[in-house]
C-alpha cells in the first residue's frame, strides 16, 4: 500500500511567476525587518496588521542553498520546490510514498483586482508547478489554482491544467462573495468533472465581509480561515452541485475531521425536520448523509486529531485521507509514526486513511 499524502503545500518564489516579467503589476518580493513580503497591485502579503490580517509562510527573507527553517525542519530547496529531490527527502524521512502539492499564497482571496493579472498568476503557478512535479518520478502530484470568480477563464485554466497534467482543482470555500452552489460556477463544475478532476475545496481566507472583521493573527487562523470551508461543504451537498455533477468528487483539506459528525449531524436534523418558513426546494434532493456515504465527498485529517476513530465510526474510514501539510510550520512533525503507534485507532482504519488518497485522486467515479 502507498501511503498518499493528499496535502502539502509549495512556498512559492521569484521563480514561480517567472514568466510573469516584463508585467509591472506581477508579484514581486520586498524585504521586511523579519520576513519577506509579495508586493502585488501596490498591496503587500501577507497581510500582518490592521483589518483583515492573514498570514502565510511565502516569500522566504533568507534563500541561501541548504538553509534549513528550524520551525519548518526543512530546507529551502524543498520548501519552495526549487531542487524536487529535496522535498523527496522530506518525504522520505515521514514515510510519505506519493504526494499532492497545493499553493500557499493562492489561500488568500483576493490577491489581485485586475483579472487579466489574476489569471496571468493562475497560468504560471499551473505551469511551473507542472513542471516541477514532473521532476519527481510521479511522487509529487498538483492541483490547479484557478481564477474563480472569473468562470470563463476559471475553465480554461481547469482545461490546461488538466492537459499539464493535474490531478485535481482547488478551490476555496467561497468563490469570492459566491457561494459554491452559485449556478454561475456550473461551467467550472462540468469542465472539471468532464476531466475526471476533483474539486479541492481549501481552507483559507475566501469571504472579505468575514476576514474583514478581524485584526489579529491568531484569531484569524481560527474562524475566518477555516469559516468559508465549511460554508462550501453547506453549500455543495445542499445546493444540488452533487445533484447536477453525478461524477464529481469533492474534498475538503486542511480543517481537520472531527468537526465532519457535528456538521452533518445538523444538516441532517434540519431536513429531517425543516425549519418553520422553509420550501421544498429550500433542501437538498437526499439526506446530506447519504452523499457522504455514496463515496463522493472526503475530507483529511491531521493524524494527531484525538477522535479520529470516533469520526471513522460516524462517517466510515473510506472517506478520511491523510495530509501532512509539509512543509508548513504548524504541521505534525513524524506524523506517520506517530499514527502507527496509536492504540486509539484500528489498524484497517490506519491502512485506509493512509492510503486512501488514491482513491480520491486517482480513481474515477461511474
């Protein structure tokens, strides 16, 4: 059995927007007194003061060959993907057979207003992405970051990326100010599952009226990073996507799974017993459950999360993936290990969560 990663991250640099010079408004990389920042349409990020805060760990301030971040416990060759062997390395030492990469500066929405640029970042990760995971001997697998809200752009980009070969798509847990129901993003839907591609819905910073609200760093990484995901997992098995696209498979990464049992456990007291002023097209076409059981709908895990075997119990082991989150600084270090040694967990429910990326990933629904 492989054992299949189905999150970590790239630190995107310089090199990654690369074919974006010669475009004044492109992200570029300013020195701060203790980090780096992108400096994007006159606005910097990450954003670490003021309303509206976030952060994340690109640009990096120091990118001298073999430095290793000691709150990473990774080089800089593997955290911005610069020498792929690198980050081989890393996943070597965890255990990891086969892993997908996800951005880290496409969790924040929106990065740019011109959409001309917007889509112009999208094609340059996607490409140099592309082309660093096909250095990897197919270990390191992608999801295409895509212009949404700009649907017809949005498509074409799911249209090239899967050409360039990506293994999913990802998106936030708002397309901006649209719900994921929107019947405006159905276009970017169909494209995705006439590619066989999952849809990777991401924690991060989608939903402005949300973000806005808040002015510190840590309660920022609390709710409005995490919020919009599951507003997207609300409104994805509600809003009949799962109805009008038979085929898609849908993810949702890096929000843990204990809160899975919660979440359901509502959606289903209310279409069981719907609230007073509610209509018959106000609720889904089945149970919310039951699209969670037909195999369609998975969710990671961090392997350190105390009620793991008690979700698995709720919503079956056959939909909970593994991600490491590598190579972030708030990851679980030796996560693997760690697992195996659990005497919390059964063992079938070890092997499949670990393994079950590939199910996710690579096989396609009928």
């Amino acid at each position: 059995m492989r054992v299949y990663d189905t999150d970590a991250h790239v630190e995107e640099s310089e090199e990654t927007f690369a074919s974006l010079q010669g475009n004044e408004h492109a992200p570029r990389i300013i020195a701060g007194d203790k980090r780096a920042f992108w400096l994007i349409e006159g606005r910097t990020f990450p954003r670490l003061a003021g309303k509206g805060v976030h952060t994340f760990g690109s640009p990096h301030l120091r990118r001298d060959a073999g430095h290793v971040d000691p709150e990473r416990r990774a080089r800089i060759e593997s955290q911005e993907l610069r020498d792929p062997s690198a980050r081989l390395t890393d996943m070597d030492h965890e255990g990891i057979d086969v892993s997908v990469v996800f951005p880290t500066m496409f969790l924040v929405w929106p990065l740019a207003d011109n959409p001309a640029l917007v889509r112009g970042m999208c094609r340059a990760y996607n490409d140099w992405i592309a082309a660093k995971c096909a250095a990897s001997g197919g270990r390191l697998r992608w999801v295409a970051t895509v212009p949404l809200p700009d649907v017809g752009a949005a498509v074409a980009e799911v249209e090239h990326a899967a050409n360039a070969g990506a293994c999913g798509v990802m998106t936030l847990g708002t397309a901006g100010h649209w719900k994921l129901d929107d019947r405006r993003l159905d276009p970017f839907y169909a494209a995705a599952q006439s590619h066989a591609l999952p849809v990777c819905v991401h924690v991060g910073w989608s939903y402005p009226p949300v973000s806005e609200l808040y002015d510190n760093v840590y309660e920022a990484m609390i709710t409005p990073f995490a919020l919009p995901l599951f507003m997207g997992f609300s409104s994805l098995l509600i809003g009949g996507v799962l109805e009008r696209f038979p085929k898609l498979k849908v993810g949702f990464f890096e929000a843990g799974v204990e809160w899975v049992p919660y979440w359901l456990d509502r959606m289903e007291r209310f279409y069981k017993q719907p609230p007073g002023g509610s209509k018959k097209s106000d609720l889904p076409a089945r149970n919310p459950r039951e699209y969670v059981q037909a195999g369609r709908v998975y969710f990671s895990c961090e392997l350190d999360e105390a009620r793991i075997g008690m979700v698995a119990d709720a919503i079956s082991d056959d939909c909970i993936l593994y991600s490491s989150d590598l190579p972030h600084a708030h990851r679980v270090f030796d996560a693997i290990a760690h697992f195996r040694s659990r005497k919390d967990v059964p063992e079938g429910t070890k092997v499949r969560i670990l393994g079950n990326g590939a199910r996710f990933f690579e096989e396609v629904p009928r």
